[in-house]
C-alpha cells in the first residue's frame, strides 16, 4: 500500500524477527531484499529466507580466501554447491 518498512538483519535469520520488526503478518506478507552489505555473492531480491540461511551456511564453510573473490571461484566452479563440495581441492 506504498509504505515501505526495513531493517537490517544478521545471519542466522529469523522469519519470525524478520516478521516483527519489518511487520510481515496475513494481510503484508511480501518481502524483499534490496541490500546486502558485505554479502559477498549476488542473490536475487526475492530470495527466501530459507535460501538465505542455507547459502549463508555453506559460505561458513569455506575458507576466506574462497570468500574474498567468490564470484569468479563460482564461474569456476558452476555454483557455490560445487564449489563447496571441491574447497579442499
């Protein structure tokens, strides 16, 4: 209804935080994600949180060196699962 409500959040995410403090209830139940400061991948604003939480998982596994250029590690590798599946290599 044209009113826009935001807020910053830390990895784990929480749907029900994330509900309270942007006001996701029955009737305003979209989100979307318009920043992600120090994110270090590009993800969609629709991404769910879900999705998020399970990136942000597999992002904890890898090493930062992996992390400081991750994109082109990913173009390597086709995907961020590959590429953690092959971070030993």
């Amino acid at each position: 209804e044209g009113e826009l409500v935001g807020d910053w959040f830390s990895f784990p995410l929480d749907e029900e935080v994330i509900a309270e403090r942007i006001g996701l209830n029955a009737e305003y139940e979209e989100y979307a994600i318009h920043d992600t400061d120090n994110f270090p991948m590009e993800i969609s604003e629709y991404t769910s949180i879900e999705e998020l939480n399970r990136i942000y998982e597999q992002l904890e596994e890898l090493p930062d060196y992996l992390l400081d250029d991750l994109d082109s590690f990913i173009s390597c590798y086709g995907s961020l699962e590959e590429l953690v599946e092959h971070k030993d290599d």
